[in-house]
C-alpha cells in the first residue's frame, strides 16, 4: 500500500525504466538537433507568431498564470511552508527531505544546462538570437535552454504532491495527484512559450527534462519519512 506521502501512481513508475530512457534520449537529440542548426526556424517562426498574436488583455493573463512556474518566487515559498507545517505535526526532520531533493535535483540539472548551452531568450536582439552557445549572449535574455520554469514546475509540484501527503496524512487521490502534478507544468508550458519568454524547443526541453527529474524522485522511497508524530516518552 502507498504511504500518506506517496501518491498511488509512483508505485508502477519504480517497475517501468522506458519513460525515463524516451524522455533522456528525446532531451538528448532535440539538444544535438539544435547545436547543429536544425529547428532554429522552427523556433523563430512560432515566437515571430505569438508575438504578433498576443493582445494585452491576454498578455497579463497569460503572465499571471505563468507564476506557476516561478521556482524561487512561488513553487519554493509553497513548499516550504507545506514542509513546516509537516513538521509542526510530525515533529520528524525527515519531512524536510522532499524540499531538500527537489532543491538539490533542479539546483545541479537546470542551472549548469542552461549555463552551458548558452542560448539568448526570443527577445534578443543580438546576433543569432536562436543559436546555442551564443558568445553574444548575455544579460537578462541569456541561459533560455531550457526552460526552467517547466522543468522546475514539473519537479516542485511533485515535491507539493509529497508534502500535502504529509500535511494530510492520507495519500492524494489519483485524480488530485495527476491535476496537481499535470495540469500546472500544462499551463506553463503554454504561458511561458507564448509569451515569448522561451522558444518552443526551450519549452519542449524543459518538459522532457523535467519528466526525467520527476521520475528520478518518484523513485525514492519515501516511506521513511514517519506519517504519525513521534510518541512522548513517557
């Protein structure tokens, strides 16, 4: 039986190997597709569109949702006011394992990626804007590839998904864990590459890395983190 803090779900991602090898290899050969020059016009043709596409009224619609996504300025805040509370019940260190991981995972992954492939962001105006590893990129409009704010809402949001196991005591329904973990990574998706703050293969990345992260931790098991509060001695 799954724990309070597992949802039902990663019980059979533990049994099957091929997403996370499908999704690796699609990251891997959308990154060498684009180091060589392919999809670039792929790329600036769908950004050229949303642009030209995007009336206020939905833009700042689309920018409020796309705070889905920010990990620094929301995912991280939620989870670790969800990792108190855990605690404030459970009074078990161990519930600040799933914070810690999900900081660590996307800390390690996204960052040194978005460093190394060097791509400028849709709204540059240097030279070879779609490019990666850009030596005119630089500043606010650098490090686009990929798009963090997927694979970071992919990741944080099962992190919310442990932790609201704990905070509740009972596991996530299976129809509360998939809108949960699906539906707002969905929404950034759509918001961020239609607001032109990513190119679409950034977006694409962002997902198929993400998947591979969340697998990684729906793999841990979390069933040595206590769901009952620790006996007082007597």
């Amino acid at each position: 039986m799954p724990t309070a803090i597992e949802p039902r779900t990663d019980q059979r991602v533990r049994r099957q190997w091929w997403p996370d090898a499908l999704a690796l290899a699609g990251f891997v050969a959308l990154t060498v597709a684009l180091a060589n020059g392919h999809l670039l016009a792929l790329d600036e043709a769908v950004a050229d569109w949303v642009d030209a596409h995007r009336p206020a009224p939905l833009y700042w619609a689309l920018r409020v949702l796309n705070y889905l996504g920010q990990g620094g300025q929301v995912l991280m805040p939620v989870a670790l006011l969800l990792t108190a509370l855990a605690f404030w019940r459970l009074r078990s260190w161990r519930v600040a394992v799933p914070f810690a991981a999900g900081f660590v995972i996307t800390y390690v992954t996204i960052g040194p990626l978005k460093v190394w492939l060097d791509r400028a962001a849709p709204h540059f105006s240097g030279p070879d804007r779609s490019i990666l590893f850009n030596p005119a990129s630089s500043g606010a409009l650098s490090m686009s590839y990929p798009s963090g704010h997927v694979a970071n809402a992919i990741v944080w949001y099962f992190v919310i998904a442990l932790l609201l196991g704990l905070v509740l005591r009972t596991p996530l329904s299976p129809r509360a864990a998939v809108l949960l973990r699906v539906v707002p990574p969905a929404i950034v998706f759509v918001t961020t590459t239609y607001l032109a703050f990513h190119w679409i293969t950034d977006s694409v990345a962002g997902l198929l890395l993400g998947l591979v992260l969340g697998r990684v931790l729906a793999r841990v098991p979390w069933s040595f983190i206590p769901t009952r509060p620790a006996a007082s001695p007597a």
